[in-house]
C-alpha cells in the first residue's frame, strides 16, 4: 500500500469515526473508492489529523493515529454532553457486556486493607475452590513467588498482581478470613459464567408463598433463567419479589422479554425515541403472560438502572407492581453499537427510552398528560415504599493517602461518613475552627482506643499523607455499617409487602 492510499484509508477511518459520533457529513460517501464531500468542520478534522501524523514530533501512525483519533474524538464529543455511555474500545470484549468470562470468578471491593469476596460466580474456579461471599482476603502468593501482602500495597497493585498471570495453571493460593477464621484458598484462573438470578427465598406457608428472585443483570438470558425457575413454583407462588439492588441494567430486549412473563395483554413494555422525537422502535405485550401470579413487588437502589428501570416500570404498570427501598439510577437512554472491519467497537446513545405510566400516575405528576407514557432519565423511579434512611453513600470507596491535598468533595465525604457513624462525635459540616485535618486526628485517637493501638494517634505519614492503616479502617468500618443496614433494607421490605 503505497502513502497516498493509506492517507485515504486513514482519512476514510477519521470520517467513519465523525460520522459514529453523530456528527453527519453534508456531502456524499461512494463505498469502496473513499470518496467523500467533507463539510468545513470536517476538513478541519482531517487538516488537523495530518498535522499530528506528519508534522507532530511524536507522530506515528501505527502506534497512536488509529485507536487514540477515535477514542479520542468520541470521548471528547461524550464528555461535553456529559454521556459516559458513548465510548470506544479495541476490541468487543473490552465492552463487558457477556456474562461469560476468564479469571478467578469473584467480585470484590478494598476492606480492611484487603479484599471482601461481593460475589462469587456459579462454576467458576473461585466457587470450585470455595471461596464464598464474606471472605476477605489479605495477601496471596503466586506459585512460588514470594507472598504479596495487599495490606501494604494499594489495590491498583493488588490488581495487577492478580491479573499478571493469565495462564490456567499457575496456582493462586489466598491468605485470609471467614469471619474471625483464619482462611487458605488454592485455585488457578479459568473460565466462568456470571449468574443472572438467584434465588433468595422459595415459597412456603411460613412466608405467606412468598418467592424472592435477585436479578442480578440483564446481560446473558435472565428470562429463560426466570421461566425456570418461576415455572417450578408457579402453583405455589402467591407474591413474587425481586431484588434488583445493584443491576445497572444489560440488554434492553432482555427486560422487555422478561417483563413480557408478567405484565397483561396490550401493555407498552417500552418505547425508543430518536432526538428527533421519532419512534425508532416500540415493544408491547402481545398475548397473555405466561405467569399470573397475585402480587409482585420490586426492591430497589440507587444503582438499578437501564433495562432494570425498564422491567419495573412495566410490572410496575401491566401487573401492578409495589416498588420498595430508594429511588432508581434514571437512565432512560438507549445505546447501539457500530463494529468497525478492524473489531473495534463504538457504543453510542441512541434514543430515549419511554415506559409506561400506572394508572392515575402521581410520579412527576406524569399523569397529567394525556400519553400514558414517560422518560424518567434523569430523574428515577420512586418507590411506593421509601427506605427511611440514606445510608448508600457508606458503599463509596475513598482513598485518603493518594496526595496532600484531597478534593473538598472526598473531604465531606469522610466528615459524611463520620458524622452518620458517630454522630455525637463528629459535625455535619467543617466550620471556621474545624477542618478535615481535624477530623483525621479525631479519627485516628478513636481508633488507638477501639484497636489499643496508639500508632494510630498519629495518622499522617513522613510525607504528610493520611497513613494507609487508617484508610483501611475507615473503609472497613463504612462498608461494615453499609452491609448492616442492606440487610435491613430487606427486612423492611419483607415486613411492608
């Protein structure tokens, strides 16, 4: 390929990235001869492309012209529209969107300078191993390496030591505890598939035939998984429950499918609508449900989302759902994907997406139009039932140590944390004569009492930095009082069905 033609194949790549952007071209494109009419903007594009490529010290092609003008000028575009959802990846696998994966099988989240095991996969080698939901693990070793002690490491070292190896034989083996035991696990990196439902309670005469499902996404087939499931119970079931604490949503033919098992004949599922206000696409009950059962009932964070807040505004209005626990994410949006011949990927949003209204609506006094319909991007589903109390922003991880100065917001943040966990102790805001530096030096006299440690009295590094050993128990004890009162969440719930 001589220069010129990869100075066509090059420009043509620039202006398919224009175009996935959303940006169209005002003249036309002929396929396969690169030829095109680029409007002003665009040869802008292309002008200051050639600059970078040709006369930019560093450029080169190869290395930086492809991958970086396209995740580039997307982020870029995204990022002033404030859209995290529009982005570009290498590679289609980049994109997570499979419940099928390679690895260790788990989830985790820092604790106490280690790791807490949040999930672990169905058939993955973590579950083969043993591990369970609780762990927390504090080091590893690697084959013969010497031990990795992640209470002295932070956790981007932690992952990429996890992750240093790909292979499916070299042996991890993890030092840790289940509760106050000291806890040993040997497994090696292989492949497993997520779980998209679980069962949390089967219905019996003790809980009134109460069945309780946690959706945990929308990727990967959840409705064939419920039919399943539902379809062994049915005659039992007199209250179906989900749990979609967490589900940040997944394929939106999916909910729609799924909600299709429950909701009454006619009933609009959801509707698309392009930013021109046309109707891209419209999904809406065609026959009777499959299940029929009396009462459902929804639980909900602020971390449902997508197609979730999709499935429940449908069972919410075709099968008169109760919706318990905190408001949902809000994003009505719709994404689509453009594979590039190369296998890189755009995800770009698309549309917005339209669920239907209950009868009477009072949310966002919706009702009081006429289209029996409504986006609540932005905005949320309330629930019917509200948890009492706020405590979600306990799940936020913050890194004190990272530098001398932490943003105002991470400040508050930790003043928030401290005044809900001991409120007699600690303000609800600094004030002229109390400031973060205060509250660090408060917090770790209370930790050299709890621990009977008096290295923490003096919580700061040579640096000035925040010591780890006090972020680590802050992290801790936050995601300690989060678990606790998850739980609760549950039992309030269950209790006001």
């Amino acid at each position: 390929m001589d220069n010129q033609q990869k100075r066509n194949l090059i420009i043509s790549s620039v202006v398919t990235a224009i175009l996935c952007a959303g940006i169209g071209l005002g003249g036309g494109v002929l396929l396969g001869k690169a030829v095109f009419s680029p409007t002003q903007e665009e040869q802008k594009l292309i002008e200051e492309y050639r600059l970078l490529k040709d006369e930019w010290l560093f450029g080169n092609e190869e290395q930086y012209m492809g991958d970086l003008a396209a995740s580039g000028l997307i982020s870029a575009v995204a990022q002033s529209v404030s859209d995290p959802f529009t982005f570009y990846t290498k590679t289609t696998e980049e994109q997570g969107l499979s419940t099928d994966g390679k690895g260790f099988g788990f989830y985790s989240r820092p604790y106490d300078g280690g790791i807490y095991i949040t999930d672990v996969f169905d058939s993955s080698p973590a579950r083969v191993a043993g591990l369970k939901v609780g762990d927390v693990l504090y080091g590893v070793t690697v084959q013969n390496q010497e031990y990795f002690d992640f209470k002295v490491h932070n956790q981007t070292e932690i992952h990429e030591k996890l992750s240093s190896v790909q292979d499916t034989t070299t042996k991890f083996t993890f030092e840790g505890k289940r509760g106050n035991e000291p806890l040993s696990i040997t497994m090696t990196r292989g492949s497993y598939s997520r779980d998209v439902i679980s069962v949390l309670q089967t219905p019996t005469s003790s809980n009134q035939n109460t069945m309780v499902i946690k959706i945990s996404t929308f990727l990967g087939n959840p409705t064939s998984a419920l039919q399943g499931v539902i379809g062994t119970y049915k005659d039992q079931i007199q209250h179906l429950v989900f749990d979609v604490r967490g589900n940040g949503g997944g394929y939106l033919n999916q909910a729609a499918e799924a909600a299709s098992l429950f909701v009454k004949k006619d009933t609009l599922i959801y509707e698309m609508v392009d930013k021109n206000g046309k109707v891209k696409e419209s999904y809406r009950q065609q026959k009777d449900p499959l299940f029929q059962i009396p009462q459902y009932s929804f639980i909900t964070d602020s971390s449902s989302a997508s197609a979730t807040e999709v499935f429940a505004l449908a069972l919410r209005a075709g099968a008169n759902a109760k919706i318990y626990g905190f408001k949902t994410y809000g994003k009505g949006i719709a994404q689509e994907f453009k594979t590039f011949s190369d296998g890189s990927v755009v995800r770009y949003t698309s549309a917005y997406i339209y669920g239907p209204e209950r009868e009477n609506e009072t949310m966002y006094e919706e009702g009081k139009d006429s289209d029996k319909k409504m986006c609540i991007h932005g905005k949320g589903i309330i629930p019917d039932v509200t948890y009492p109390e706020d405590f979600q922003f306990l799940n936020s991880i913050a890194d004190f140590t990272s530098s001398l100065g932490v943003s105002e917001v991470v400040q508050d943040h930790f003043l928030k944390c401290m005044n809900y966990m001991y409120p007699s102790d600690y303000p609800v805001s600094y004030g002229k004569d109390y400031h973060f530096l205060d509250a660090i030096e408060a917090y770790g006299n209370h930790l050299a009492e709890k621990y009977g440690d008096l290295s923490y009295k003096d919580p700061y590094q040579d640096d000035g930095k925040v010591k780890k050993e006090l972020n680590n128990k802050f992290t801790k004890e936050c995601f300690d009082q989060y678990l606790d009162r998850y739980q609760k969440v549950y039992d309030y719930a269950m209790e006001n069905l």
